[in-house]
C-alpha cells in the first residue's frame, strides 16, 4: 500500500467551519449528527464512517461511483449511472441482462484508474456527489492527502463512501466496516430513496430464506478462489467479509485456501501454483477476472486448459467439472441476487429460478 493516510470523522469536522459557507450544489460537510430537515428547510443529513455527517441542500442528481458495488446500489435506487467508476471493466453490466426492464450503458463512463484518479476529472465533471471512501484515494495513490479531499470537497461536492468489497486493506482497521445492506441504506438516504431500499430489503430477506433451504445442511464445499496470474499462477483470494464474497459466505462454503494456512495476495501479493493447489485439493476451483466471458467460453478457453494439464488435470474439481468463474469483486443489491442464484447453480445443482426477476424491475423502475 503506498500511504497509511486516513480521513476520518474528526478530520471531515475539522474542516467544517471551512466548507459551510462555500454553497456547494449538493451539500456541504457538518458536525451536525442529527438526520432530518434543519431550521425549517429542504436539507438533510446522513452520517456514515469514515466521512462523518454530510449535510444536503438537495438530492443529488449526478455522481461519481468509487466501485461496481456503489454502482450497483445507485441502479438499484432508480438512479442514472454513475459519470465515472474506478475501473469500467469491473462493473459488470451483463449482470442486468437477467433483469428486464433495467439496462446500463456504460459507453461513456469513465475510469477513473485510467487517469491516476487526477484531480482535474474531478473538476471536469463536477458532479453533485462523490460516493467514494477518500481514504481509498489517499491509499491507492500517493497525488492524494487530506488538503486534496478538502479542496475538492470545498470546491465541487462532499465524498461519501466506505471500502466495502474487501477487510483486508490496513488503512480501513480503524474505522467501521458495513456489510452490503447497511450501505446501501446509507446511500438509500443520500438519494432520498427510502421506499426503494425498504422494497428491496424486504426482497433479500425473502431470497436468504431461499437460500438457506437450498444450502444442504450436511454439506460444506472447500471452494478456493483464484485470480489468474501469470502462466499457471494464481493469485489466491481467502475468503474474508467484504461484500465481494457474500455470496460464498451465504451459501456456507469453507474456504479451502484460508484452511490450507496461505495468506490473501492482498497481504502476501504472493502467487500459487498447480502443485500448490493439488497439496490442498479443493472441491471446487472458482476463477475471478473471467465475468466477461460466458460459461461456454470460459468452459473452452480455461477449463479445456486444465484438463489437458499434466497438473491441473489431477485437481479433484477438475476431474469432477467444478470450475467455475468466480464472481466479481463488488456486488450490490442486484448483482447480488444473479451471483448468488448462479453460486447456488454451481454448487448444489438448482435449476431453478430463486428469485423474482420482474420484481427487482419493478422496484427499480418504481412500481413497486
């Protein structure tokens, strides 16, 4: 990690007084802890660590995304896409394919990556929220401190967010992580889109009763993640409680890398290979970074590549057919539902369809 910068909550109020004169379109930064009207007007306020209280003088109407998960959540409230995300390749907008009545185009997006998150795009697209956790900013690169959160708090619009999708980055140690749902109703509460985050609450709650009689009560797959590296390498993913497994932890998996003793490649940035993965043998082999292909190309291009391996062809998944792609690493409410109805597939052959695809339509188009 390049920095151990942290913007927390007594920073975001010691630069208060600062902000909330300057008018800022959407809202500014305030001390204030209560939620609601103040003196009378339209403004409100929500709260959410690391960023503090951020008071609105209006819903936002454009915004700025810092991953697929917070994405997805805005999709889900009814909202246009997000002006730009981190990287464009990791929101998956196929996953909406499933979903009629809900598409997004992401041809004009922009990446935020692609520029070194300069400040200038910023400014450019002077949006009315940036659903970002600073901190991931200041941590990924080194052209962030907290004057730069500020002045471009100051100056355009206020940054809320928290790192969801991952626990295993240091800088996030000392402030609240949330799980998928308790974001989202923060962010339920920044678009004013209460009823929306109720309806689809209501929904998930009804899909994890699914879930939970689908899951076999004497039956716990070791499944291992892996991110293709370089030849026969893999980066390994142990499965912790960032929103990015979910799914894995919903469907009461064992993490086959975890138990076997080897650290995540975010901790490690080490690599595996097929005579390491053959040592712990798991059930299942589940590879990341391969959701743009559909399950036939990626039957054809990755898997016919382990059968035919002089290793990989001894690993029980593959001789069984349990290698699978493995999901994305930010999920929100919608994507959610398709990956883990297709986890649900993979694992313990359901052939049906465990939820309801029109609803989730409904509620995102407001009809519900």
């Amino acid at each position: 990690m390049a920095n151990d910068n942290h913007w927390t909550r007594r920073t975001v109020l010691r630069s208060s007084v600062a902000v909330a004169g300057l008018g800022v379109a959407a809202g500014c930064i305030t001390g204030d802890d209560s939620n609601g009207d103040t003196d009378g007007s339209e403004s409100y306020s929500v709260t959410m660590e690391p960023v503090g209280t951020v008071e609105f003088d209006s819903v936002p109407e454009t915004w700025m995304g810092n991953n697929g998960s917070w994405a997805d959540m805005g999709i889900a409230l009814g909202q246009d896409p997000p002006e730009g995300v981190w990287l464009t390749e990791r929101f998956h907008t196929q996953y909406y394919d499933e979903i009629p009545g809900v598409s997004v185009d992401k041809s004009d997006m922009i990446a935020l990556s692609e520029s070194g998150a300069d400040r200038e795009v910023f400014f450019e697209h002077d949006v009315d929220v940036h659903v970002i956790d600073p901190n991931f900013l200041m941590n990924r690169y080194e052209g962030w401190d907290e004057d730069d959160i500020e002045e471009v708090e100051q100056a355009i619009a206020p940054f809320f967010g928290n790192s969801i999708f991952s626990r295993d980055y240091t800088w996030h140690e000392d402030y609240e992580y949330l799980s998928l749902y308790e974001a989202f109703e923060k962010l339920a509460e920044v678009f004013q889109e209460q009823e929306r985050y109720e309806a689809f609450a209501d929904l998930h709650d009804e899909f994890q009763a699914t879930i939970d009689d689908v899951v076999p009560a004497d039956e716990s797959p070791e499944v291992a993640i892996l991110w293709p590296a370089d030849g026969d390498s893999y980066y390994p993913y142990t499965i912790d409680k960032g929103t990015s497994f979910k799914q894995w932890h919903d469907l009461g998996v064992r993490d086959a890398l975890g138990e076997g003793g080897l650290e995540d490649f975010h901790d490690s940035r080490g690599q595996i290979d097929y005579e390491n993965l053959l040592e712990i043998d798991p059930d299942v082999l589940l590879i990341r970074g391969r959701e743009e292909q559909t399950a036939e190309e990626f039957q054809d291009e990755i898997v016919a590549d382990m059968e035919t391996h002089n290793v990989a062809s001894s690993l029980t998944a593959v001789q069984n057919g349990d290698v699978y792609r493995g999901g994305g690493l930010y999920q929100g409410p919608i994507t959610n539902l398709v990956l883990t109805e297709r986890a649900a597939q993979q694992l313990y052959d359901v052939d049906e369809e465990l939820f309801d695809r029109q609803r989730v339509s409904d509620i995102v188009n407001g009809e519900f």
